[in-house]
C-alpha cells in the first residue's frame, strides 16, 4: 500500500506563538486488526478547537507559504502559557471523531469485513486523509447514510445520551440544557421527546427559540430577556428539574440556574427550612464557550454541586456494555434523532484561511463547519 496522509497539526512554541500546519506522512500498512480509513467529513467541535486554536489570540492570526506548505501562526498571551506548558513544542494533531471510507483491512475476519464499507471512528487525528484505527473501534454506517451523517455520530450523540442518563443514575427526574439550540442541544430535545423526558432548554434569542419550537421542545426560556429568572423558575417548577448541563461555563449562568433552582424547590407547601432545601441541585460545566470566571451567589440552601463533565470518563464509568447500546442507538437513529447540520464544508487547507479560523473559533449556536480532507 501506498497512501500518503496529510495530516493537520496544532503546535504552541515556547516563545508564545500558535502554528498550525500541514504534515505529510506515509500510511503504513494496517496490522491484522486494523482498518485504514479515508477520512470525509470529520467536524469541529468546541472540544477540537480548544486543542487547535486554544489560547491565541486569534486577532493576531496571519499566514505564510501556500498548497501543502500553507503556515498560519498566532501569538498566544503570556498569561495563557502558564496553563500551555505540558504542550510546549510538540506539534500535535487534532480532531477527535470523523466518517469515511476504509480503504485497507488488516487480515483479520472483522478488518477484512470492513474493507469498502462506510465507517465512523473515534480516537483522535482525524484532521487528516486517513486514519488507522482498530476494527472494533468502527462503527459502519447504516445503508444510505453519507460520511457527513456519520462525521459527528460520536461527542454530540453520545454526549447528550450521557446526560440523560447521568440523570437516571444521579436520581434526578428533569433536565437543564444551556445553548440549547447547538446541534447537542437539537438532539437532546429529540430524545426527550421520544423518551418521555422533561427538559427546559435556556436558549439567548428568539431565532434559537424557533429552532426548538420548530422540533417540538416545550419548555424554552430566554437569558436574553429581562423576564429570564422568573420564566426559568416557572418551567423548574413545572418540569422539577434539578440537574443542569451548561455548556458556557464561565459568567453567572450556572449561578443563576442554582438559584431558580432554590427558590423552585422552596416555593412548594411545607418545603421551607432555614438552611434551604435539602433536595440537591447539580449543575455539570461540559463545556466553556465563555472564558470569563465562573460566578456563584449564595442563595442555593446546603445540598448543590457544581462540577465538570466530560464524555470519555463518564463512558468508562458505565462500562462497555452500556456504551454499546449508547453507540447502537445513534446508528439505528442517526438521521432522525442524531442528525448533524453543517453551515460549510471546508477542505484542510480552507481549515488554516485566517477569516475562516475566526469565524468557526465564534462557536457559535447553529453554526458548525466539517472538514472534508479528501477535498
């Protein structure tokens, strides 16, 4: 076999500067139990970008060189390359799921039964032509689905089936969404919905209200408007939710959901006590699309937490039979439930254009870009 890869690389110098480049590499022959695969459509996810751009400033963004020799370079602020030092001068790939095509198999029964079929993988690099992985690390898209269907099967999907189900296991009844109307957000909906599952989605404007309204969702409230904390302490109280994902992370968003959650909790009959409910409230950081400080009050009674929620550790603490059925239910749904709407597709080198870089860095709601690398 002779493949070459290009491959995307997310480098921090030791003297404050972000490179992002373009390697070549061969693509060595798969072990007996490994599958080659030609890499479609993989998308950025805020998880990608906190390894691909991280810290830089991207006002200072500029590039050098062109085709496959394309360098774009940003200056990272002093202050962040404290928190950058177990990163220093290595050049690291990125991109943590994609889709594609395998186009080598190993010898194995299960690689060679993959060879020419359609896949999902998760694990890394995957801004790249190729990637090899394990057999039992892919998953093969169902028959009529497309690489970009598959591209975003893994982080999203799974993650929004982990909060529901961290909500079973933690003994909650209802859940809290922030940035609900994120492509995670679209796909939470459709589970609640079709399992029965009270959910108040926290949205920031009225398009992001309709994106919901228009998939069914029924409790939606917007931080936006000055009625913000008395809508969400009406749709807690209707719903009872005491769990909250937030994907903003910093700001007084979580504060504020931990007070409506108090006062809802307080508001029932014979719920007063002067140390305030005993019922526990838990928000979940899962994400950091605001940088600032996270705030918090006092007001929240004695039985809250607050704390940070990633997918991997949570898939580890379940085990790999429940895992299994997770992944088996974005295959069986995965253009209903788990469907992925993309606002451009873009090639690898388009992935290092400076105006591009500053628009998919927004993160913002409802727009989201796919690499497509065999472009």
């Amino acid at each position: 076999m002779a493949l070459e890869n290009l491959q995307l690389r997310s480098l921090i110098k030791k003297s404050g500067e972000l490179e992002l480049s373009l390697v070549k590499l061969p693509v060595a022959d798969p072990a007996p139990d490994e599958i080659v695969v030609r890499i479609e459509g993989t998308p950025i996810n805020p998880s990608d970008l906190g390894l691909l751009v991280g810290p830089a400033d991207v006002s200072t963004l500029k590039t050098s060189g062109s085709g496959d020799g394309l360098v774009t370079t940003a200056a990272v602020p002093e202050m962040a390359m404290r928190a950058m030092a177990a990163r220093v001068d290595q050049a690291m790939p990125v991109g943590n799921e994609g889709a594609g095509t395998v186009v080598a198999a190993g010898s194995s029964p299960e690689a060679q039964a993959l060879l020419g079929k359609l896949v999902a993988i998760l694990g890394g690099e995957m801004y790249a032509r190729y990637r090899t992985v394990k057999a039992k690390a892919a998953l093969p898209l169902p028959a009529g689905a497309t690489a970009a269907d598959g591209a975003s099967c893994f982080v999203n999907p799974l993650t929004a089936l982990a909060m529901v189900k961290t909500m079973q296991l933690e003994g909650h009844k209802a859940l809290v969404h922030t940035a609900a109307a994120s492509n995670l957000g679209q796909m939470l909906n459709k589970i609640c919905l079709k399992d029965g599952v009270n959910l108040v989605n926290i949205v920031r404007s009225d398009e992001q209200t309709k994106i919901l309204k228009d998939i069914g969702a029924k409790h939606i409230v917007d931080s936006s408007k000055p009625t913000f904390m008395e809508d969400l302490i009406g749709a807690l109280s209707a719903t009872g939710a005491t769990l909250a994902f937030d994907a903003i992370g910093g700001g007084k968003l979580a504060g504020q959901i931990l007070g409506a959650m108090e006062i809802s909790l307080n508001s029932r009959p014979g719920a007063y006590s002067r140390y305030g409910s005993a019922e526990h409230k838990q928000v979940y950081i899962y994400g950091r699309l605001s940088l600032e400080p996270t705030i918090l009050g006092a007001a929240y009674g004695m039985a809250w937490g607050v704390g940070g929620f990633l997918l991997t550790p949570f898939l580890q603490k379940v085990g790999n039979e429940e895992a299994g059925k997770m992944r088996a239910r974005v295959a069986a749904e995965l253009k209903t439930t788990f469907a992925s709407n993309y606002t451009q597709t873009i090639s690898l080198h388009q992935a290092l254009d400076v105006e591009t870089i500053r628009t998919y860095n927004k993160k913002s709601t409802g727009e989201k870009y796919l690499i497509n690398p065999s472009l």
